[in-house]
C-alpha cells in the first residue's frame, strides 16, 4: 500500500482510481467504521464502497461524493476543481453576464480561389 503517493498528471487513470481508493479505505478504517457501516451511513451498497475502494472505473460520481460525506471530506473536493476566475479584461468585456457556452478554436477564413463558372 503506498502512502500519500502524490497525485500527478502523469499517472495513469488507473493509478489515480487505486491511490484515490486507498486512502477511503485509510480514511474509513482510521473513523473505525466498517465497509458496510460506511455504505449504510451514505446510502449506498457495500458493493459500491468495495469498487470505490479498489479504485474500481464503474463507480459513479454521486456515490463517491456521498462516501465522502460519511468520512468529513466534501469540503476537500473544493482543492479538486477551483472555481475558475475570470481575467478582468473578460469581466468588462462581459459587462457583469455569465459566458454561457466556449468559443471553441476560430478557424482561420477560407481563401478565396479563382472563380470560373460551374459546367
């Protein structure tokens, strides 16, 4: 078992699930609680709190968040995904709205060719 292995971008998805699963699992057997007490105080089954704990792909989102809730640590997915912040040549421009959709990559216009009649 690695302890407080970072958490890089060059670590695989697969490596991330297993870290991110053991330390639930440290975290829960720290609060001396059982897989199943875990499962029974977030409201979901023990199956679901086995796959999170091995780092399991399958696992949802809200069952994850749910478990973290059990163990005190909601607050700490706030460091997970910072709100973003806007440059404040973007709030003028803006003008107090909320972008409500990205721009995308603007292609450069096409060049006109020759032109010549359609036979």
């Amino acid at each position: 078992m690695w302890l407080n292995m970072k958490i890089e971008p060059l670590l695989t998805d697969a490596s991330i699930l297993a870290e991110l699963g053991e330390r639930l699992a440290s975290l829960r057997i720290q609060r001396n609680l059982t897989q199943a007490e875990l499962a029974d105080q977030a409201g979901v089954s023990k199956r679901t709190v086995e796959r999170l704990e091995a780092g399991a792909v399958a696992s949802q989102l809200s069952s994850f968040i749910r478990v973290c809730r059990v163990l005190g640590l909601v607050e700490s997915l706030d460091q997970c995904i910072p709100s973003p912040s806007e440059s404040p040549m973007t709030l003028l421009k803006l003008a107090g709205k909320k972008r409500k959709r990205a721009s995308g990559k603007r292609l450069a216009p096409a060049k006109p060719g020759k032109w010549t009649w359609a036979e």
